[in-house]
C-alpha cells in the first residue's frame, strides 16, 4: 500500500493483454497491479505478469472463495484483495501466508477485520458509501487502521482520498479503461499512470 498511490484494478478478458498492460503500467510508475477474478483469463493473467515483470507486485482481486487463497498463490499473485471481510476468508489467507487486503464499509466490519489480525483494509465501495468524509470520521475510533479506498475513484476525486492520514493508497479502475486495453492503446495507459503515480 505504500509503494504507489494508485492500485490499477484489472479485468484481463484476453490473455495476450496482461504482459503488455502491466508493462504499459510499470513503465507509468505503478507497480502494485491488482487482477480481478473476473475473467477466465485472470489467473494465467497473473501467471505470465508475475514472470514477465518482476519488478511488479502482481495481486489478485475479486477472491470471494476461501479456495481461491492458494489457486492464485499458485498463480503467483502476492497478495489478495476482496470486495467484503469474512473469518473464512482471513483464515485461508494466513493459512496460505499470503498478504490480504479485504474490503469492509462500516464500523462494525473494521472491528471485525482488526479482530482477526488486520489493520490494513479496503474501503470499499469508496464514493457510494460515503467517500472522503466518512473515511475521515473513520480515523477517529480507528486510529491505528489504514485504508485503501477503491470504487467509483479517478483522477479528480483520489487527491481528496490520498489527502487523508488513514489512506495509504486508492484503487481504481480509471488506469485501465476498457476501450484503451481493447485497442492495444498501451501509450494510453502509461500516460494515465504517469499521472496516477504523481498524484501523492
Ligand atoms: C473494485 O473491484 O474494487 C472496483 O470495482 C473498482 O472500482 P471502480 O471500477 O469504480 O474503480
């Protein structure tokens, strides 16, 4: 969370899409490349960025199954994200030691996740369940907790996220538009990271 300040989150619909994505996007300074299980591509995804592109810490996201922990450890992912918190789910992360990011949207959740070990966690989704503000009011109670907000975040609203004592990082999805990776627009995408990596 504190290599850059933008983790791209990725849906990879074409296998021969991931090498040059990640390379188009560590070439803009963003080297933390998150590969949602969306896709049937998704872990041979992060199998070809994890050899291809040492330099990137390649992770997956989207795990909603306790299985999928070792899968994509499998894979080569380095850490892992979800879009909720369950015991489940941090139980097979620390079974597979793998660095886990869950995500959570109230108070009650953040206990939860802290509960069971975690201070660092997603906020998600960030704009929809009351962005900025509600982070902030988050730093409060949880002072020792740091979040990665994501959802519904780009270039004008993340300053106002990164802004923030408790954010370390924001995800998103801007990084990587879908018409830009479908047309091969590889210049496109290290542009918008270039940029993402100068907004902290
Ligand atoms: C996620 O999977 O974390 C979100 O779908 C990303 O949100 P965004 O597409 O609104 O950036």
């Amino acid at each position: 969370m504190q290599v850059a300040p933008v983790i791209p989150v990725l849906v990879i619909e074409k296998p021969e899409d991931a090498v040059p994505l990640a390379t188009a996007l560590v070439e803009g300074g963003l080297r933390v490349l998150e590969i949602t299980l969306r896709s049937d591509a998704a872990l041979s995804a992060i199998e070809s960025m994890a050899k291809a592109l040492p330099d990137a810490i390649v992770g997956a996201g989207t795990v909603n199954h306790p299985e999928q922990m070792q899968q994509v450890k499998n894979a080569g992912a380095q850490f892992v994200v979800s879009p909720g918190f369950t015991k489940s789910l941090g139980q097979a992360a620390t079974e597979c030691s793998m660095p886990y990011l869950p995500g959570v949207m109230t108070p009650a959740e953040i206990l939860d996740a802290n509960q069971s070990g975690l201070d660092a966690l997603k906020f998600f989704p960030a704009s929809q369940a009351g962005g900025p503000a509600f982070i902030k009011a988050l730093a409060g109670p949880f002072q020792n907790i740091v979040f990665c907000p994501t959802g519904g975040i780009n270039a004008d609203s993340a300053p106002d996220y990164l802004g923030l004592a408790n954010v370390l990082c924001v995800g998103g999805s801007w990084i990587a538009p879908k018409d830009a990776v479908k047309a091969g627009n590889w210049q496109q995408i290290t542009t918008l990271a270039t940029t993402a990596c100068g907004l902290r």
